[in-house]
C-alpha cells in the first residue's frame, strides 16, 4: 500500500474511534443524571467557611462577616483575594482560590462520590 493510501487509512481509523468515543460519551451522559449543587456551602466541609475565613483575614482580605458563615461580606472579601490573585473574581470559594490564601483544596471541599 502506497504511504498516502497508508496515512489516509490509519486517519480514519482514529477519526472513526473518536467518533465512536463521543457517541458512547453522549448516550452515557444521557442515561446518568448528575447532580449539581446550587449551593457552594454545599461542597464545603463541615467548618470549611471558617477556615477560609481566617485564611482571608490572615492575608489581609478582612471583612465584617458572620463568623462560619458564606454571607455577603465573606463572598466581597474572597471576590477582593480573587482579583488580588488574578483569579476570575466570582465569590465563591474554588481551588484555585484556596490555594491562593495558602489552604489545601482537599482540606476544605466534600470529596464528590
């Protein structure tokens, strides 16, 4: 077989295992129901909000917030550490954001199931 015949056959090779790869990732994608958590607070460990807390106080971020609690102080303290990092400022506590105040992400997030 000549080389271009042999190239042009080992791409549709892959090409067709990848979309074989993707049918079988939509069709399981549809038959499994993730679930979501509307609430930040909801995949953060049980004294996680007041970790963050001193993190942020500790690295300058104060705020007046309610102690262990994700309030609107605590969201406005950690979208500041956001900006401060060059990090996309949302207010919701990430991994990247963690690490940033010098916390573990596995310290402070539920491991998902």
């Amino acid at each position: 077989m000549p080389r271009k015949a042999l190239r042009i056959a080992m791409l549709g090779l892959a090409l067709g295992g990848c979309l074989e790869d993707r049918d079988q990732a939509r069709q399981e994608a549809t038959q499994k129901p993730v679930e979501v958590a509307l609430d930040p607070e909801a995949l953060l460990q049980k004294g996680a909000v007041k970790r963050i807390q001193e993190a942020l106080a500790r690295n300058d971020f104060r705020e007046e917030w309610k102690e262990g609690v994700l309030d609107g102080p605590t969201s406005t303290a950690l979208r500041r550490a956001q900006k401060a990092h060059r990090l996309p400022a949302t207010g919701v506590p990430d991994a990247r954001t963690m690490e940033a105040l010098g916390l573990a992400p596995g310290d402070v997030f539920e491991r998902l199931k």
